[in-house]
C-alpha cells in the first residue's frame, strides 16, 4: 500500500479504522436505505418544483449516481420488499395485499436465498434496522400459530415465544424494528432479533396524537409502553448508527450490509417534535425533511468510522406516494410527490412505481452522473452477487438482472434489460420494453379513479380516449404521461408484449439463468 499524508486531514484514529475496514477490502460494504412512499417528485433533484428541501440526498446524488428511469417491482408495500430481497417478482406467489399486524407465514419461504443470506455467505456481517413488513408468525399460548391481521390477532400472541419467519431467519444476524407499517398497525411494539421484548399492554390513544390531512391510516392497536409514534424512525437509525459503531469496533476486518428501512414517508405523517414547522410544506413536508435528515445522519457515520470511501450507498422507496398524501399536498402547499408521472401508489402508471434511486459508491461510480438505464429493485440481487462474486443458483433471483455496468458509467448507452414487469395490488400485471408499456387490463390496475369526494381519485381522472379496449399501451418517450393509449393502433406491438408477458409468467422468470 502507498505511503500517503492524506491521514492529516482526518483524526488518526479514523485514519487507522478506515484502513482496516474500507480501503484495502476487496468488497464494499453495503448500505441500503429504503423509504417508504416516498415520490419521485418529492425529491428536490428529481424534481425542481418540490416544496421541500432534501439536502441531504441532493448531495448524495451529487457525489454519485441518480437514475431516472428507476421502478419498485410492485406499487405497494409488502410485494416490493419480497421482491428487494429475492431479486422475485411477488406476483408468482399469487399473493395480493400488504401485511398488518401479525399477519403472514413470511411470504419469503425457508430455504430461499435473500440478499441477506447471499451475503452473509460472502462473509458479511448484516443487519437490518427498521420496517421488515414481509410477514411472520406468532403464537399464542397453546402454540398455535396466529398469522392474522386485526386488533383480536394481536392480543393472542404468548411474548414469551419466539417469532418465526423474520428477518433473523432469512440471513440477517441482527434486527430491530417492527412485524409491518411502524405507525399504520394493530401492533406498535418492537421486535429485537426475533423476541418482542416490551410487550404491548394497552390500546393506543389516538386522541393525544396530531390531527391534519396527513394523519390519516393509523389503526386502534396495542401500543407497548416504549413506543412512541411520533419517534419510531429516530429509533431506527440510532440503531443503524450502533450497528456501524460496533461493526467498526468489533469487527473492522469484514464488509457489512446494512439494510436500514423507514417508516417515512408512510402515512401517518408524525414527524418528531424536532422536526414539526422546519418546512413550508406543512406536516408531511416536515416528514420528508425528517427522512432526507436522517438519510444526512446515516452519511455522517458512515464519515466517522472510516466506511464511506468503500462503501456501496443505495437509495430507493418502494412506491410512489399515497393517494391522501398526493392529494393534500397539492391541494395545499403546490407539491406534486408523483410529479411528472400520472398515478400514485397502487396504480400501474408510471406515478405508482417509478422511484427516485441514488447510488455512491466513491471508489468505483464517478461523482455527479445521471443515467436512463431501467432498472427494478429486483435487479439489486444480481448486481450485488456481480460485485461480491457471488453464483446465484438457477432457483434464485429469476426477475434480477446485473446493473453493474451502469452503475459503473459502463454500459454504453445500451439497454441491459429488454423487458421490465410491473405489477399492483390487485395483482394486475404490464410490460414494458424500451419506450413501450402495455398494461394487460384496464383503468389504473390499483385505485378507483371513479370514486368522488374530498379523497376520491376522480378529479385526476383523464378522458379515455380507448374505452373499448381491454388493455392499454403507452409510447412514454412521446406520451410520457400516459394519456394516448395506442392499443387499438399497433395491435401487432399489443400482441408480441401481451405474448412475452405470458412467457414470463409461465417460464417463472424473467432473467437469463
């Protein structure tokens, strides 16, 4: 190793640390940040109109990668983060909805490789701090397995007994955090490593908590006495910052994955008390600024334990942002979360899944670059046993594609996946292939654009200028708004997407072997 005077400009003990645990390793660490509902239009380098400052991941994609053709492999919660994990699109499992309470078994099935087992393999030390909202199982007192949702599920569980099926089970040495959405949720208590160990005892007053158009979705659930609603994602990342503190203490010597996951900016928005008026854009602005912060915090120790020079930073949201949310804030403060796409969270239109997606990793992504690539969160699987030198066997990451190229500047301008697969809530499914999307049903595959009212998605309904037709197809270079739909018009294009849409489908993947 070269002689370097650099060590200077930082504290010797730093200096020292970084050597041990960044620079001379052969693999990066991993820092995966996930929020929760979070907008492509709600990011101030996405998008120059937003109402809300993010400073904290505008300078991250200034010192990395910001793609803009980005999308989560579902428009809700629970199908996306099995996808993220398995590198999986969720709709083979046919399973629709997102998790609450206790619900599950985990849809993650014993045996299958995870992101995190992948790289538990490679010798990394993992853990995840935050939502896990993939499903698990608890049990009562005869030892019956429960997974249910609702208030009566909850107030069965034996807290004595272990829960099965989380994130302990499928590769992650540590966790803390909760079973589904932290503060939307009929149990509001935590899970450390697989044990709840400050059981709920009473049921939440929702009376003592804010009232505003963003605190709508928070259930009548049992609260455990050392949970706080409204500071749930600061206890997240101090975990996350122990977890790098011990990691460099411990053992300096191994990469780490660190998958942090929000509950920002999921409804309710219940921004900290040290966050609450810090923006003009009234409560949920102030919750996106608490997460861009913690996002900032994250970056900030990463600096202090001398990881940041070999660390792979990746940041996502699994969603485009929900309908109360969008409605409100463009109602109110002339912030559009979704902005320029049509649709929110739940439909199939490009609002519903394009995502912001940034990427830093100092050594190897050259600082400041923006790329057109498509990419799914499924591809982060492939990508990262690309980097680590991981074999992926046959019967894993079937929807996961090798983005390496990109992230490196190295690929030319030349599309790495053919076909990309959406799907939604309802499980209604479309395909895309360079500028073409073909949605295989009608209307939005998610929210009901009929439905009236103070929240009711009908005063963003467009004209539908194809009402006979039994699916939709899209050109988004030159309707990036989704508003033409050409089904009728190239029924050969229909037919070739609709075909390979079924061959995807039948095959079980959609990824070379």
């Amino acid at each position: 190793m070269r002689f370097s005077w650099d060590f200077l400009k930082i504290p010797l003990a730093t200096y020292f640390v970084a050597i041990l645990s960044g620079l001379e390793a052969k693999v990066p660490n991993i820092l995966l940040i996930l929020a929760d509902d979070l907008g492509y239009g709600d990011v101030g380098c996405y998008n120059p109109k937003s109402k809300v400052p993010t400073p904290n991941l505008d300078k991250l994609a200034n010192e990395g990668i910001r793609f803009t053709d980005a999308h989560s492999p579902s428009t809700v919660c629970t199908p996306t983060r099995y996808s993220l994990l398995t590198g999986r699109m969720a709709f083979r499992l046919n399973y629709r909805g997102v998790f609450t309470g206790v619900g599950g078994p985990c849809l993650i099935t014993p045996g299958r490789l995870t992101l995190a087992s992948l790289l538990k393999q490679q010798g990394y030390s993992t853990g995840m701090f935050g939502k896990w909202h993939v499903g698990l199982t608890a049990y009562d007192k005869a030892g019956n397995a429960i997974n249910q949702n609702g208030l009566a599920a909850v107030q069965r569980i034996d807290y004595s007994r272990e829960l099965k099926g989380g994130p302990i089970d499928h590769g992650f040495e540590q966790f803390f955090g909760t079973a589904s959405c932290p503060t939307t949720d009929w149990l509001y208590a935590y899970i450390e490593d697989n044990r709840i160990p400050v059981p709920p005892t009473h049921i939440v007053d929702r009376s003592a908590l804010p009232k505003h158009p963003y605190s709508r979705d928070n259930r009548p659930g049992m609260i455990a006495p050392n949970f706080d609603l409204e500071e749930v994602d600061l206890v997240f990342l101090k975990k996350s910052q122990q977890f790098l503190r011990r990691h460099a203490i411990e053992t300096p010597e191994k990469p780490f994955f660190l998958f942090h996951s929000m509950q920002a900016v999921h409804l309710p928005s219940f921004p900290a008390n040290e966050f609450k008026g810090k923006t003009k854009a009234g409560p949920h602005g102030d919750f996106i600024f608490q997460m861009d912060h913690i996002v900032g915090e994250l970056m900030e120790a990463l600096d202090t334990h001398g990881f940041s020079e070999n660390t792979l930073v990746i940041f996502a949201s699994d969603n485009g942002p929900e309908v109360p949310t969008t409605i409100a804030m463009r109602r109110d403060h002339h912030h559009d979360g979704a902005r320029p796409w049509r649709g929110v969270k739940r439909d199939q239109w490009e609002g519903g899944h394009r995502i912001p997606f940034i990427a830093r990793w100092p050594s190897r992504i050259t600082a400041d670059t923006i790329s057109s690539q498509t990419l799914c969160l499924t591809d982060l699987f492939a990508t990262i046993a690309a980097i680590t030198g991981a074999k992926i066997p046959s019967e894993a990451a079937e929807d996961s594609f090798n983005l390496l190229p990109a992230l490196l500047g190295k690929d030319d301008g030349q599309p790495i996946r053919e076909y990309t697969l959406h799907q939604t809530i309802s499980l209604a499914l479309a395909i895309r292939k360079g500028d073409w999307k073909y949605l295989d049903h009608k209307g939005s595959g998610g929210n009901n654009y009929s439905r009236g009212g103070e929240w009711g998605m009908n005063q963003f309904a467009l004209p539908e200028k194809s009402p006979d037709a039994p699916g939709q197809l899209y050109n988004l270079n030159e309707d990036p708004g989704e508003t033409n739909n050409l089904y009728h018009k190239h029924p050969n294009l229909v037919m070739s997407l609709k075909t390979k849409l079924e061959e995807f489908k039948n095959a079980g993947r959609s990824a070379p072997r």
